[in-house]
C-alpha cells in the first residue's frame, strides 16, 4: 500500500525508485531503534496542495536529532523543498509523508557517524478511521522523561505505543490510553489526548508527552474560539463523568471517543466541543479556517 512499481522517493540526496532502493541490515537503528522521523501530510486547498506546518514538522526533526546525538546535514528550507518536489513526481495531493533519519552500520552501542535521510510520501486516510472509538486504559505506561527524551520522536520510542496498541485490539477495543509513571493521564500510542467537562477542555501538559503539532493547532484553535482550555496533570478518576474526548495527531488528525473502559462519555460526540474542534481543524488545513471563522 505504501509505494508502487512507479513510486519515487528520496533516499540521500536523490530521488529514487522505491522497488530499487536499498539499505543495510546492519543498521544500528534496525537493530537498536536509534533513529527519528516526523509524520506530516499534504492537502489538496484552491491554491494548490499544500503540506501543513512543514516547517514546523521539520524543525523537530532537527531537533529530534540532536536530543538523539545524530548529525544531520540538511537545513529545514531544504527538507521542505524536497519534500515540495517528491509529492509533485508521485503526482500526490492529499499524502502522508514519512521523513526517516536512520544511521549506518553499528552492532555497538557507540555514536554512528553515518547519518541517512529517506523520506516517502503515500495516499493514507485518517489513521483511526472516521468513527468515534472505543478506548481501554493500558497496562502499559508511557515511559519515563528521565529515561530518554519523550519529547523528541525516536523510531525506538514506538515500541511501548505498538504494545499498548496491540493490548487494546487483542482485547476488543480500538486503541489505548497510556498513564505516565505517577498515574497522570498521558497520551495514546500515537496520539494526543483531550477531554470535556462542564464546558471546559482538558489536555495533559508536556513532560510526559509528545507535544504535538496537531495538538498545538488545536490548541491555538480552541483559544481562538474562546472556549476554556487548560492543560495540567489529571486522574483517570478525573476522565469520570466527562462529557467528550478525543485524540489528536498527524496521522489520526481529529478523532473522537465514544468511551473509556467500556463507559460511554455522557455526550454523543457530534455534540461535543471537540466535534466542532474537529471541523474547524479540517478548514484550517484546507487554508478556508478564516473564511469560516471570526477569530475572537
């Protein structure tokens, strides 16, 4: 589903052939998962397709890197411009594209001066679908800031989201909700999270999160529009009674969760703050948010 025999990508400084490309087995992030990469789309808008915060996406690549002790050699200008050129000869609009940064050859634990960059781009619809989800509580937490930077997004960070992940659907639910080390409601696998209650949203603080770019527009969003909006540490005991909540991200941009541990949150979701969230976040990646909108 990700490429065909026609698929470019671009893998060190050219675009290639994905059929031909190729790496080695050797690779110190294969073996170890010392490596990052961003998740970004594109989207079809009446001037043309336009990637979404690619700026912003690539910044944290960089910045990934570096927390990460990898060197790249490439300035976010560039990355864009590359990225700009690989959807335009694959022919793509709307698009994911995965920027990876993975290192040469190392069966050691030391620092690998080879550094590679190999970004793709595919058609790839809403990564939790369009329905509202049913979400359980891991067993799993999020792992700890003092253990690796949970800021930055490492390829070997994605272990602990696929268990949590893979524990939710063996048990009958959608996706997962993940606490951090002290109990506090942290994310889900691959996404952010955000609920309602008595009017007012709610979103865990960074620290313990990825803090998103979806979840920053949101954000930004929700202040705009004038609803309450705080972010702090919260219970599950908190998530009781609540009216609504989602999940943010790239891949999952806005989706809804009908219930947490097989209790339904007191709202339909199409009459909660974040449906209406949800709306104005597909206007704003369609550049039309402004003509919708009267920003308060």
């Amino acid at each position: 589903m990700y490429y065909s025999d026609d698929t470019k990508i671009f893998l060190n400084g050219s675009f290639q052939l994905a059929k031909e490309s190729q790496t080695s087995l050797f690779s110190q992030t294969l073996h170890y998962g010392s490596g990052v990469f961003e998740g970004i789309r594109s989207y079809k808008t009446e001037t043309g397709t336009k990637i979404f915060k690619a700026e912003e996406h690539y910044q944290r690549l960089l910045f990934s890197a570096k927390k990460s002790h990898i060197k790249l050699d490439y300035e976010v200008e560039e990355l864009v411009s590359i990225t700009n050129q690989l959807l335009e000869m694959n022919k793509l609009t709307d698009a994911y594209i995965r920027p990876l940064v993975y290192l040469g050859e190392n069966m050691g634990l030391s620092p690998t001066m080879e550094v590679n960059l190999f970004i793709c781009a595919w058609n790839w619809g809403k990564y939790l679908g369009d329905s509202a989800l049913r979400v359980m509580t891991s067993s799993y937490e999020r792992p700890n800031p003092k253990s690796c930077h949970v800021e930055a997004k490492v390829t070997g960070h994605y272990t602990n989201s696929i268990m949590a992940s893979t524990e939710a659907k063996s048990k009958g639910y959608d996706e997962a909700l993940l606490l951090d080390q002290n109990g506090f409601v942290a994310e889900a696998p691959g996404a952010n999270f955000f609920f309602e209650k008595n009017g007012k949203l709610f979103t865990p603080a960074s620290g313990n999160i990825l803090p998103g770019i979806t979840r920053s527009s949101i954000i930004d969003i929700a202040r705009d529009l004038g609803y309450h909006l705080e972010e702090g540490q919260y219970t599950p005991n908190d998530l009781k009674d609540a009216d609504g909540a989602f999940f943010t991200g790239t891949a999952v941009e806005v989706a809804g969760i009908e219930s947490l541990d097989g209790k339904k949150f007191n709202k339909d979701w199409p009459d909660t703050l974040g449906y209406e969230l949800s709306k104005a976040y597909s206007l704003l990646v369609l550049e039309k948010y402004n003509q919708a909108y009267t920003v308060i």
